[in-house]
C-alpha cells in the first residue's frame, strides 16, 4: 500500500501535460533543390502542433507535427512544395537552474528524430519524397497565467534525404535541410506549474 501511495503521488507530482500551437515562416536550405530551382528565402506558413509530457521538472519529451509550404523565387521555375515533418523529442528546461530569467519568463531546449514527408504540387506531383530528419530548436516562453504562455520557437530541421538519381526526379522537389521561426501557445493539460 505504501509503494502505491508513493507511485500515485510521485505520477501526480510529475506528470505535467502541455499542447502546443503555433504558426510562423520557414527558410529552406538552397542545397536541398536541384539546379535551376530555388525557394523564396522567407515562406509562409508554417503550422506546428503538439503534445508534451515532463517526467521531471526540466526533463521531458514531445511529439510535435509541423506543415511548412514553400514556394519559388522569382528566377526559378515555377513550383510550390507542402513539407510535412513528425518528430518525437527530448525537451529540457533550464529555467530554474538558470536563475537568471525573470519570473514570467521560461526556456526550453528540444531536440529529436522524425520523419519528413515532400509534396510537390502543380506540375511536378508525381516527385513525392519521404526520409528521416533530427530536430532542434529552442522556446522562449512568457507566462500569461499559470495554465497557459505565448511562446516563440525557432528551430533547425536536418534532412537525411538522399541525391536525386535521375536528376528529374528533383524538379519541383526539396531533399534539404529547413529553418523555422513560429509564435504560439501553451496550454496546460493538467497541473503545470510552468504554464
């Protein structure tokens, strides 16, 4: 009875749920496109959404989903791309080892493995892509009240796509690495201190 006591008040003590929205741009890397095909340097819009879990006070882990669309620069072939990514990942907040961030405001470090998903639209379709990724970012947080902060969020997706072979099959399509900034919003799913 003791053990069961104790693991209730331990899970009640750390199991602190959070959803996240947000909404923003994104900046693909030029080396992800064949030649000829570039991408506007700012793109809109980027979508993340997700669910967090914090085992610890700072330690933690998400699963977050995240579309990004982006289409081409003015000297480039024509084409629009919908980058869709899932990633699983590990959160750390070092807010209160920091000591040194005011009150309302909190960090929090994320960083993961996923899988990303190409969808090229309009004439190049059928050039469909799908490969693994690693994410990293950092959120800077402002508590509005307990259960809930806005929250900015730029982070850095590492493509593992592979050389297109034949070259055609890159027209219209991105293999690279993309860069995202988004602003958004935290809601407590449960009794989170931190929101």
């Amino acid at each position: 009875m003791l053990f069961i006591t104790g693991l209730t008040y331990g899970q009640k003590a750390t199991n602190k749920w959070k959803a996240q929205i947000a909404l923003g741009v994104n900046s693909p890397s030029t080396s992800g496109f064949v030649e000829d095909f570039e991408s506007k340097s700012i793109n809109f819009p980027t979508v993340n959404a997700g669910i967090q879990h914090m085992f610890k006070p700072q330690m933690g882990a998400k699963l977050d989903f995240g579309f990004n669309r982006f289409s081409n620069e003015d000297n480039s072939p024509e084409f629009k791309i919908n980058y869709t990514r899932i990633n699983a990942q590990f959160v750390y907040d070092p807010t209160e080892a920091l000591g040194i961030l005011p009150e309302r405001i909190g960090l929090v470090a994320h960083a993961g493995p996923g899988f990303s998903f190409v969808k090229p639209l309009g004439d190049y379709a059928d050039n469909n892509l799908s490969f693994l990724n690693v994410m990293g970012g950092i959120e800077i947080h402002y508590a509005i009240s307990q259960h809930m902060s806005l929250y900015t969020d730029v982070s850095y997706i590492l493509g593992f796509g592979k050389d297109f072979d034949p070259v055609i099959d890159g027209f219209g399509s991105f293999n690279g690495n993309l860069l995202t900034i988004t602003f958004g919003i935290t809601f407590s799913l449960s009794g989170c201190h931190y929101c």
